[in-house]
C-alpha cells in the first residue's frame, strides 16, 4: 500500500485514541501521540533504504520482510517509543516539580527500577521511605507515559502490517521462522477511491472543530464498510474464476484472484497449471463467461540451464505466477521470466489513453548459442514483449 494511505490510515487510529481520551490527556500529549502513530504507520517501509544499495534483488527479497513481521514488531516499536517519550514526555512531576531535561528523564526511568526494589527491601528508616515511595510514584507515572508511547507505536506497526495483507504484493507476517508470503488479495496496492475520501473527511475534522468527532466516526465507517466491500466482492470474484475454469475444463495448481485498479468490481483470474498460465480480467458484475488467455511455459535446456542458478531459484519463491519464455536474439539465446501477477488489464489502459506500461519484476538470462551464460539481470526493461508468446514457445 502507498505511504500517503499508510500515513491517513495512521491518522485515523490517532483521531479515534484522542477521540476516546480527550479527556485524560493534554492538548502536548495527544500531538506527540497523532505524530507517533503517522510515523509508525509508515516505519516498515525502512526497508525501501535497501533499494539504494543498487542491488535490485537483495532489495526485493527483503521488501515486505523482517520489518513486517508481526514477530519482529514488539522490538521495532522500542525505538520510536523510545525517541518519543525523549521528546514529548512532560519535564515536570505531578506535584509541578521540574524534573529535568530528556536525559535527565532516561535516567530517572531506570534509577527508579533500583527505587522500587529499595522500597520492598530497605525499611531502616521511615523517612528514607517515604523519599523512596515518592521516587517510586514518578517513576510509576514515567513508566506509564513511557508504556503509552510504545502501546501507540506497537498499534502503528501493526496496523501498517495489516492494510500491506491485504493487498496482493504478499507480506511475509512470520519472519525469521518462516519465509511464506501472506496476501488477503482484496485491495490494489494504490486505490484513490479509498484514500482520497478518507482524506477528505480526516482533512474536514481538521477545520471543523465542532464536527471533529463525528467526522472522525464517518471515516471509521467509511473505511470499515469500504473493507467489508472489497472482501465481498472478492469472494464473489473466486466463485465466478471456479465456475469459469470448470466450464473450461481447465485443472490448476494454483489460483490467484487479484484486485485490478480504479475499482472495487475488476479482478484478474490467474490459473497456473504444469504447462501454462491462464489469465482473465473481469467485473463481478458482467454475465458473459471468462475469456482466458494461454500463456505456455517454455521448456528447453537454456531453461534448464537458468533453473539451475540461485537467482533463478530465488525467483521462484517471490514470484506468484512465472511465466517463462525462451526465445532467440541472433547470436544469442534469451530466457526471459516475468510474474503475470503485475499485468495491467489492455482494455483498462485504452480506455484511460494510457501507452502499454513495462512489466516490473522481470528476470532475464543471456545465453550464447552453445549455452554458456553470458548476463543476468533482474527489473531491467524486457527484450521480449508480452504479446510474443507465439514466438516465445
């Protein structure tokens, strides 16, 4: 998902805490908290840094990695926790007693872990008590603010690891005791129809101060009922794909249904057998039954020959639907594999006036005619095009 819908989204859950405790916190705390949650609403996507180490597959493996595992989340929210409470916790105790600068705070947080121990233990003097049970309140409130900031940071990691599920790229939840990608399919990844109304109402919250708070509710609503509606219309998108493979005769290994851009109601069937992939797009809505379009598998010994190689092999965990070609390029040789999971819908691009787009995600070996690997590269503009399957058999 993109980060301008991560960052509303972020907003949103912020919207609904300060909604819930206006009255408990001041107008300084819930500032720090609103910012905290935009900011780990986006957090995970550290990982994008990978991408200028110039290596487009180390960068690619480990998108939508350890960053976003549910596992690893408790110990990423630390640091923003930590960073927040440094900046925005209060400098002054209960009683209105100044109690420092922000390291002076860091240190009091833990000096005080010692106190509350000393108080169980150390009873000599009645005095040196009740100094340790005052020391021992603050360090209670502190650890409090402290607890609140990493609760809100934890929320905000979480919630931006939720809305990437359910998109299609696949999110890899279980990190580092396992490699699967998780994908609920029901949202493409930029969907202007849900972020644009989404800000609008959080942006009307923001002048109209009287109707903050309902607002604020609508947009709950709307992002609620705008969910349930993409999780309904993907049920009925695999129900229409089975009854049209069956009528088809066609047998998958593998089937994946895929939300297509600018709406809710278009999807793209993919049914993967042993020899060939076959794609549809449609509308949930349209009665006519599902044209597919073959495209076969290329099987020869420079295709052995690629499949043979660790890149190659890495390829095929990330990519959901593979579709090799090998065709040949005068003096060279050329197996080309490209993930039918990221084709655009022809019809859509014309009716938009848009040009064809390049396929991302493209993985590409050169052999000479007496099969020697000559180059490999991965995202780089295709020889081939899509079109060519005729040649590419």
């Amino acid at each position: 998902m993109d980060n301008l819908t991560h960052s509303l989204t972020g907003a949103l859950a912020a919207k609904l805490l300060e909604t819930k405790n206006a009255a408990k916190l001041d107008a300084k705390s819930q500032r720090a908290l609103f910012w905290l949650f935009v900011f780990c609403a986006n957090l995970p996507d550290i990982d994008i840094l990978l991408g200028f180490l110039g290596d487009p597959i180390f960068s690619t493996k480990h998108h939508r990695g350890i960053t976003h595992s549910i596992l690893f989340a408790p110990v990423m929210a630390l640091v923003p926790a930590l960073l927040w409470y440094g900046w925005a916790a209060p400098r002054t105790n209960p009683a209105g007693q100044r109690v420092g600068g922000r390291l002076a705070q860091f240190k009091r947080l833990y000096s005080h872990a010692a106190a509350k121990l000393q108080i169980f233990f150390d009873h000599m003097r009645a005095s040196s008590q009740a100094v340790q049970k005052r020391n021992f309140e603050a360090a209670h409130d502190e650890s409090k603010t402290l607890l609140r900031f990493y609760l809100v940071a934890l929320v905000g990691i979480l919630l931006h690891i939720a809305f990437d599920v359910i998109t299609s790229y696949g999110t890899r939840l279980l990190l580092p005791l396992s490699e699967t990608r998780f994908a609920l399919d029901w949202m493409f990844i930029v969907d202007p129809f849900f972020t644009i109304p989404l800000g609008v109402l959080l942006g009307m919250g923001k002048f109209a101060r009287k109707r903050r708070r309902l607002l604020v509710l609508c947009a709950a609503i709307f992002m609620a009922g705008y969910l349930a509606t993409e999780m309904v219309c993907s049920r009925m998108a695999h129900a229409r794909t089975q009854q049209a493979l069956a009528s088809n005769g066609i047998k998958p290994v593998k089937v994946s249904v895929l939300p297509q851009p600018l709406s809710v109601f278009r999807w793209k069937a993919l049914a993967q057998t042993e020899a060939a992939i076959y794609q549809a797009f449609f509308s949930v809505w349209e009665e006519e039954p599902l044209h597919f379009q073959k495209f076969e598998n290329a099987s020869d010994t420079y295709v052995a020959r690629a499949i043979a190689t660790k890149e190659l092999q890495w390829y095929l965990t990330f990519a959901r639907h593979p579709w090799i070609r090998s065709t040949t390029h005068g003096e060279y040789h050329l197996v080309e594999l490209t993930d039918l999971q990221f084709t655009f819908d022809q019809a859509l691009l014309n009716t938009l006036g848009a040009s064809e787009r390049p396929m991302p995600f493209i993985m590409r070996f050169v052999f000479s005619r007496e099969g020697e690997l000559l180059h490999s590269d991965f995202n780089e503009s295709s020889i081939a095009r899509l079109g060519d399957s005729a040649q590419a058999r």
